[in-house]
C-alpha cells in the first residue's frame, strides 16, 4: 500500500540528510510531507470503526470518482488562464517603484504559465479582484473574466456537488 511506504520513504530520506548535516532546508519539507501522509495513514486506521468506517469509505469513494472531474477541471483552468496570460503579456511592465505615489499604472497581471493556471484557480473559488487587469484588451479581458468565473466558479462547482452527491449515495446505498 502506498500510504504505508510514503511517510517511510520521506523519513528515512529525512534521515539521510539529517546524518549528511545538511541544512534544515531540505529536511523540513521531507518532514512535512511525511507528517501529512503520517495522519492520512491514521485517518485510514479508523476504518475499523463502525461509526467512523462510512464516512471513510466516502472519501475515499470521492477522491476516486474524482478523477476525471479533475481532468476536465485543469484543463479548463488551463484554457482561461493561458489566455489571461497571453493578453496580459501585451500590457507593460510597471515597476511600483517607479511610482512613489502609489498611483502605478495597471501593467503585467501575470508572470508566467505557471502563475496562469493559479490566477484560474483562484478566479475559480471567487477571488474577483479587477482591479490591476491591465489596460490592454480590456474589454476581451473583461469578458474572459466573466466566462471564466460562471464556467469555473457556477459550472464545475455544481458538477463538482453532483460528483460527490452521486457518490455519497452510492456508498450510502451500499453500507445499509
């Protein structure tokens, strides 16, 4: 089992490096993963309990009906935040410091892909900040925003409750 040999895995490599002396830096976030699998590991054990048993068996049933839903999510929180990006790399780059006042015009709202998709995940769960969108396409970028947070935040948030009801019932059904 996986969940066994992870939390054995980081712990031991933790080791390794606590015994090479090398700097807490890499030791610590071996540490933390190994933590964070350590208590899944527990919350697993739990399984033996009649009361607690269904409500493990749930999660686990979601995480895996989840799957394909993740797919199609990250996809899309790809699409809207790749064309974020490419129309926020048409804006300049503004140095705030440039500006003592405060007043620094809107420039570059996102760096790189990588920070794309995470502007996606959070316009996603209802960051609706528009104020720092830039000022080149606005109108397109606008309207990117307001299909990207009823596709992502009204859409996939209801196929998401829909996923996780249609596998409650199932193992609802199954541990009467």
């Amino acid at each position: 089992n996986y969940l066994d040999i992870i939390p054995l895995v980081f712990i031991m490599m933790s080791m390794q490096f606590e015994k090479l002396g090398l700097d807490q830096t890499f030791e610590r976030p071996l540490n933390a993963i190994a933590c964070f699998f350590m208590w899944i590991k527990f919350l697993y054990v739990w399984r033996i309990f009649r009361q607690t048993s269904k409500f493990i068996s749930m999660i686990i049933a979601i995480v895996g009906d989840l799957k394909e839903f993740l797919v199609v999510f990250f996809v899309t929180l790809t699409a809207f935040g790749n064309s974020m990006y490419i129309m926020s790399n048409n804006n300049p780059d503004v140095n705030p410091d440039d500006y003592p006042d405060g007043d620094a015009p809107p420039g570059k709202f996102i760096s790189s892909l990588w920070d794309s998709v995470f502007f996606a995940y959070r316009m996603s769960l209802g960051d609706f900040d528009t104020a720092d969108l830039g000022q080149t396409y606005y109108l397109l970028v606008i309207t990117m925003f307001i299909l990207s947070t009823l596709f992502l935040t009204i859409m996939m948030l209801n196929i998401l409750i829909a996923v996780i009801s249609d596998s409650y019932a199932r193992v609802e059904s199954t541990s009467l």
